[in-house]
C-alpha cells in the first residue's frame, strides 16, 4: 500500500553544516577585518611613523668653572719703632726718628727739626750719643722744665754713653741736649731727652764719642 503525498512534496530533514567549515569561515573573517583595518590605518595621519621626533627641550651643556687659586701678597711685617735700635742710615731724617749713635753734618741746635746722618768716619759737627725717655707712663704728669734740666748735666756725661777716652782727643767738647720744655710738649708725647756732642770751637769730630753698648 503506497503512503500519500504532502501537496508540497515530499519533507526532508536540513543537514547541519560541518563545525570545521564554521571555524574556517570565522577565521577568515577575522583576518580580513585586521587586514582591513591595518590598510585603512596606513592612510590615517596618527599612524605616520615616518615624521622625525622632536624633542621637547634642547638640553645645553653646563660648564662649572674651576676656581683659579689667587696668589696671596706676602705680608710685610711692620717694623716697631720701640724695638729699633743703633743709629739710623745716612740721610736726612725727622728729629723724631733719630735713636742715639748718629753723628751729624750740619748741626745747628739740638732743636732742629731735621738732622742729616753722616758716617761718623768722616768728620762731622756733632753726635747724638743718647736719647732717654723721661717717663715712659702716658699718666705722668709733666715734671717740669727746671726738674729735667737739673738731672741732664749727669745724664749726658754719663760714662755709660760718653766714651771719655774718644771725647778726650777734643779739648773744647761740649754737650747740649734738647727735651720737652711745656706741657703741651709732654701732653702730645715727646717724653724723650736728647744729649749731642760738639766743640766749642765748630771744629769737627772724627769718629764715634757714644759708648758702644755690649751685645
């Protein structure tokens, strides 16, 4: 007995599609999108790898300096007046100056201003064998012109600054001393008495008279 017919036609079941063919399909898929996106990218101007890369700032080089060592002058100790001794050289000097042991050409008065040092060898008018201080105390009062000038007759014939030998050669020597007179004078400093010796007659000295004290 024969079945009978749909009015369609005869029913037929649907294979299902192979699982190996989807995978391959999937993945061609995909390998065209990348490919795609990667030549639409090219044309894109955020994907130009050829334009040079510039940086943002230019470093500059830092030179630091190396300090030049400055030579430093040699100080030059200044010589203390209080601890000169022995008669200055030749050549005009300041009153004030002198030490003792100077022998002098011209010598007008122990009050000069100015002194010309000699060489004692040579024959000059006078010699200052001494230069004492009074009172070396800046307290002190001034002792007064007669109180000074009572004690220099001593002080400058002295054995201790007078070579009485040397000076014995001269029949007319003399001495002479200059020394503070007023108040004033003591008051500004000069606290010093000063003993020369000459001769009478103007003649010359030749050679020292001061004692030459030892050491």
């Amino acid at each position: 007995m024969t079945e009978p017919m749909d009015a369609a036609g005869p029913s037929r079941a649907r294979r299902p599609t192979p699982r190996w063919l989807v995978v391959v399909v999937a993945s061609l898929a995909a390998v065209f999108v990348v490919v795609l996106f990667f030549v639409l990218g090219r044309h894109l101007p955020w994907f130009d790898d050829s334009a040079d890369v510039v940086p943002t700032s230019t470093p500059t080089a830092s030179v630091t300096s190396t300090p030049t060592a400055t030579a430093q002058p040699t100080p030059t100790p200044t010589p203390d007046p209080a601890a000169a001794t022995g008669p200055l050289a030749v050549g005009v000097h300041p009153w004030t100056a002198l030490r003792g042991g100077e022998c002098l050409n011209p010598f007008g008065s122990p009050w000069d201003e100015t002194f010309t040092v000699v060489d004692c060898a040579s024959p000059h008018a006078a010699q200052l064998i001494a230069r004492v201080s009074l009172n070396p105390d800046p307290a002190a009062a001034y002792p007064g012109e007669a109180a000074i000038t009572s004690q220099l007759n001593l002080a400058c014939t002295a054995p201790t600054v007078l070579d009485f030998a040397a000076a014995a050669a001269y029949p007319d020597v003399q001495w002479q001393a200059s020394y503070p007179v007023s108040d004033a004078q003591w008051a500004e400093g000069q606290r010093d008495y000063s003993c020369f010796i000459s001769r009478s007659s103007g003649e010359p000295l030749t050679g020292s008279v001061q004692v030459v004290a030892a050491g």
